[in-house]
C-alpha cells in the first residue's frame, strides 16, 4: 500500500528509526510498511505525509481518476521534486539558475 514510503525516506536522509520516532511508532512497524507486511491505519498515514512532506496520495501511489480536478506529474518529475527538496538553499537557486537559462 505505501509504495512510495521506502524512496521518501531514503531522499529524506531519514533512518527507519528516525521516521517511527518522528509519528510515533515503532522501528519494526516501519520495516513491516516498507515491506507490505502491515498497513499503516489512517491516522499513521496521515502521520507519514506529514513526516516526509507529502501527500497520502503519493504515499499509496494513487492517481486520481480525472484530470479536471488535479495536476498529474510523472514519476521522473516528482523522483525531480524530491531531489529539489532535500537540497540545500545555495545548491536550489544553482539549479534555478540553470533551468532559467534552459528554458525555452
């Protein structure tokens, strides 16, 4: 179910322990998640996105049936979005700089 949880953590620099500490659970539960032993209940998803900045819908890998109502991005472009968050201030305006450069 939470097919994303394992990479967020992981470009968060974030240990297993780190992330069950931070929502309140234990290690071994998110080891179990990250392996689709157990789900998370509502609550600790919740707990989840809000640990790594995302959304439940990234989280559980959930694409919306319309396209009137949400913006959909592809995974190379959010594996992008995650990279760009984890970076520090100096290296995000570079990268800003560059792209203002490429852009058409």
């Amino acid at each position: 179910m939470v097919e994303n949880l394992r990479s967020l953590r992981k470009a968060r620099g974030m240990s297993q322990q780190q992330l069950a500490d931070a929502i309140g659970v234990t290690q071994q539960a998110i080891h179990q998640y990250e392996n689709n032993k157990i789900e998370p209940d509502i609550e600790n998803l919740k707990r989840l996105a809000d640990a790594l900045s995302t959304s439940v819908d990234y989280l559980i890998n959930h694409r919306p049936s319309t396209q009137e109502s949400y913006t959909i991005i592809s995974e190379e472009e959010m594996s992008l979005l995650e990279y760009y968050r984890c970076m520090s201030v100096a290296d995000k305006r570079f990268v800003k700089k560059l792209l203002t450069k490429l852009k058409p």
